[in-house]
C-alpha cells in the first residue's frame, strides 16, 4: 500500500511539470467592433491542409500519434479556437487535436482575419478494443479590407 501511495505522489509531482501555451485566434476577432463589409472587401490569402492521426481504445482514452505530419511536442502545445467551431460532445478529442492542427495554418497566415474548414477527409482503421482515426481538413484563410 506504501508502494502504490509513493508511486501515486511521485506521478502527481512530475505530472504538474507541463507547460501549455495558449494562443486564441477567436479572442482577438471577438474584440473588434461591427463593421459593415462587402464581399469584395474579402481577400482570399491561400489555403493549406492540415491533419491528426489519434488512436482511441474502448471509448476511454486517446492517443495522438501525429500532427500535421510529424510526431507532436506534448510539452508545448499551441490551440486555434475557430469563432464558427461550435460544441459537440462525441467529437471531444477531434475537435482538441483539430485546435493543435489548425496552428500550421496560423503560422503560415499569421496576417488572416478569418480561417475556414472547407473540407474534411476522415480515415477510420478498426482494431481490437479501439481504432485507428486519420483527419485531414483543407483550411482557407481570408483577410478583411478595413480602409476605403
């Protein structure tokens, strides 16, 4: 029972060592005030994919595997939130791993006003007890013309 006791605290005391950087997208367009706006006043910047590979067992937990194509740094984590993503319960871990797959579209359109999903692509490899999933999204990115 002392075993287990240490093991348990020692497991606490190195699990709270993690550092998690937070960079909101939707925070800084939430702060703007209304602006009336053409559909000319849209520029259209570029689009590039983004994807996850996640592994999930029995319902209860998931693994990510990969992020946009390499093996992801669980020690610095980096999350988009979109203003149209809304709330879903069954697609919790899609949505968490979507948030650190939408930062390469950040970085490569820090100047974007507005990011959009326009397409997804999902690959779901079944196995014993659990499964394997692969999500690929294409994302425009748009900036608005302010001056007139």
């Amino acid at each position: 029972m002392k075993i287990l006791l240490k093991l348990v605290t020692i497991s606490f005391i190195l699990s709270s060592c993690a550092v998690t950087n937070t960079h909101n997208l939707g925070d800084l367009m939430q702060n703007r005030a209304y602006v009336a706006i053409d559909i000319s006043d849209i520029n259209n910047l570029g689009e590039t994919e983004v994807s996850f590979e996640y592994s999930r067992y029995l319902f209860l937990g998931s693994r990510l595997i990969s992020l946009n194509g390499e093996f992801p740094d669980n020690g610095v984590k980096h999350y988009v939130d979109l203003q149209t993503s809304g709330w879903d319960l069954l697609s919790l871990f899609e949505q968490r791993y979507m948030k650190r797959a939408l930062y390469k579209a950040y970085i490569e359109f820090p100047t974007a006003d507005y990011l959009e999903i326009t397409s997804e692509n999902i690959e779901t490899h079944k196995m014993f007890l659990g499964r394997k999933i692969k999500r690929k999204a294409t994302v425009k990115a748009y900036k608005y013309n302010y001056a007139k």
